[in-house]
C-alpha cells in the first residue's frame, strides 16, 4: 500500500531522521525510524477490531538518543552479552566495551547500531535499512554491511530480515529488542498476558548473565513455557536463576532449530484477544520479561516501569564465541549472515 515517509528528528551532527509508516489492507500500521532501525509502533486489532499500539517506545526522535532500555531498536554487530567483553578469533584477542559489569551488552551503549542512523530505501512495499560498520569499530573485526528490512503484509505479519557481509570473519549476532504488550503499550504490567515457548530447553547463566555453558532442560523448572502460563505466575519463584536476573532474562533454545523458518513462541493478551506468534529461523531466543525497564515517560506521556513490556529476541545464543557446543555466529569471506524473523498477529 505504499510507504509514508516524515521528519522524526534531527541527529545531533544535523542529519535529518525520519520516521516511515508501512500499512497494510486490514488497518494494520508500523511505524519504523531509521534512527537505530527502531520498530516505534505497531497498531494491532483487538477481537472488536479496535486498534491500540502494542509496542513501548517514543514520541520522537531524540527521546531514543538516550533510551537505556534498548526500547524498539535493532542490535549490533553483536547482540547480547560476551563475557570478560574480550574473544580469540583466528589467533587474535579482541576487545570489546566493558559495559555490564566485566562484561560487554549490546555491543556499545552509545556507538552500537541501535544509536547509528541507517541509511533507508524504500523498496515497494518494504523498507530497507543499511548501516557500515569499520573494521575495528567497537573492538570488532571486519568491514561489514548490515541491511535490514521490514515488511508489512496482509496476513498482520511483521517481517524482519537481515543480511550482514563482512571481509574477515566476525562476530555477527543481530537481534530486534522491540518491548510488546498486547494489550497496549499504556496498559501497565504484562505479567497477567500468557506465553507459550517452542523451547524445552534453556542455556543456564552465572552472574552478570554470561552462560554456563550447559543446554539444561526447562521441565520441572519456572522456566517451563512449553504450554500457555501466564508470564507472572511463577516470575517470583524461589529459583536460583529467576533471581540472577530479577525474573525472566534467559536464552531459551528453540526446539528443533535447523536454519528453516520454524514457529518459536506465541503470547496471548485474554481481555483484548489479541495473540502473536514468532517464527523464526533462528537457533535461539532471548525471553526478557523487563525486569530492569528503567522509569520514564514514553509515547503520549505514559509512565514505563518494569515488566510493563516483554521481549522475544530471536539470535544466536549469548557468549556462544566461548562455548563452542553453542552454534557459532561467526561470518565473514564465502559465509554471509542471513536471518529472518516473523511477528505475526492474531
């Protein structure tokens, strides 16, 4: 249906940043900035067929400038966390922003990809986003190219698909940290909406939420999403590793991930009956209950606190360049990184 493009702020540097709205042919928006790749809203029916946005963000641009929650935004090169911030690849060390205790988040809390201005093109009905990375940008090897593009379509699908080349092989683990709550971005806690993981199994973590290592199972645990349960039902169990991350923060491994597009997890909002299913192909998936959503005001004045947003962050496991039982998001010359993942409402 065409792609609406208006001025959304303006970059401190002085480059104009924009903001692009993808409809679709039920009455379905996404608005997406080119200011971190940020997904800003998503209008979404209820069973009445009465739409609200159902994703946490902000107003304008300059409010993401800041944004220590990570609200919306595309992650890289390398999303998630890499203990001690330092790796071996091919006989060299490298190392990374120390930011999250000894250990490295996201990359870079300023200079990642969810704070750079990619640049965008409009390609029918789908917006594709393009950003260059150096090599030795941020402690990472290679020169990359990362390009990221959203689809709207008919069936209520939001489409993510990513593809990243780099000159010396690298770490490449991109991921999208939008904060969903079905039953509006101004409707409070999500503790009370249901989800249900495709994953029977989790990667335990230490603390500063580096992984052990281990593939556990998740029966017998909180953990346990593989049928509908209510996100809040168990988050404050007497569990060693719900209280490492004050709730749910786990990468949980999608069940028999093979490289194909498979269905990883579906959340459902009961009052509103609005229902999203993921799909990804992807081997993993962070599920992030917003413990830690830090206290501030978003989209018309809304009051953000914690849990009043989930994540599903479909990647490559946390710190896998440590633990080779892991799959390895290592790419570069004859290897490039392609992903896709699919928000599909319901």
């Amino acid at each position: 249906m065409g792609i609406i493009k208006e001025k959304f702020g303006t970059m401190k540097t002085g480059e104009e940043i924009y903001l692009y709205t993808l409809k679709n042919k039920k009455g379905m928006e996404a608005k997406i900035t080119n200011f971190g790749a940020a997904v800003v809203s998503l209008l979404v029916p209820d069973k009445n067929g009465e739409f609200a946005d159902v994703v946490l963000g902000f107003d304008k641009a300059e409010d993401y400038f800041s944004n220590p929650s990570f609200f919306g935004v595309t992650i890289g090169p390398n999303a998630n966390r890499v203990g001690g911030a330092a790796f071996t690849l091919n006989g060299k060390e490298y190392h990374l922003p120390v930011n999250d205790g000894p250990n490295n988040l996201h990359s870079d809390m300023d200079g990642g990809y969810h704070k750079g201005l990619w640049a965008p093109e409009e390609d029918g009905d789908s917006l594709k986003l393009t950003i260059v990375g150096k090599d030795g940008d941020l402690g990472f090897p290679g020169n990359k190219k990362i390009t990221m593009t959203y689809t709207l379509t008919d069936n209520n699908e939001l489409k993510l698909k990513y593809h990243a080349t780099s000159d010396m092989e690298t770490l490449l683990n991109l991921t999208n940290h939008t904060y969903f709550n079905l039953a509006g971005h101004d409707s409070g806690s999500i503790e009370g909406q249901f989800l249900r993981l495709h994953a029977a199994n989790f990667t335990p973590v230490l603390p500063g939420a580096i992984p052990t290592g281990e593939i556990a199972p998740v029966a017998g645990t909180p953990l346990d999403f593989t049928e509908m349960k209510q996100i809040g039902k168990e988050i404050a169990a007497d569990y060693e590793q719900l209280k490492l991350v004050q709730g749910y923060d786990h990468n949980f491994v999608i069940d028999g991930a093979d490289g194909t597009m498979r269905e990883a997890a579906e959340a459902e909002d009961v009052e509103s009956g609005r229902r999203m299913k993921v799909f990804t192909n992807l081997p993993g998936m962070q599920f992030y209950a917003g413990n830690c959503i830090a206290e501030q005001s978003g989209k018309g004045g809304v009051h953000y606190a914690p849990r009043m947003g989930f994540c599903l962050e479909t990647h490559y496991f946390p710190d896998n360049i440590h633990h080779p039982n892991f799959p390895q998001a290592l790419f570069g010359p004859g290897k490039d990184y392609e992903s896709e993942t699919i928000y599909q409402f319901i």
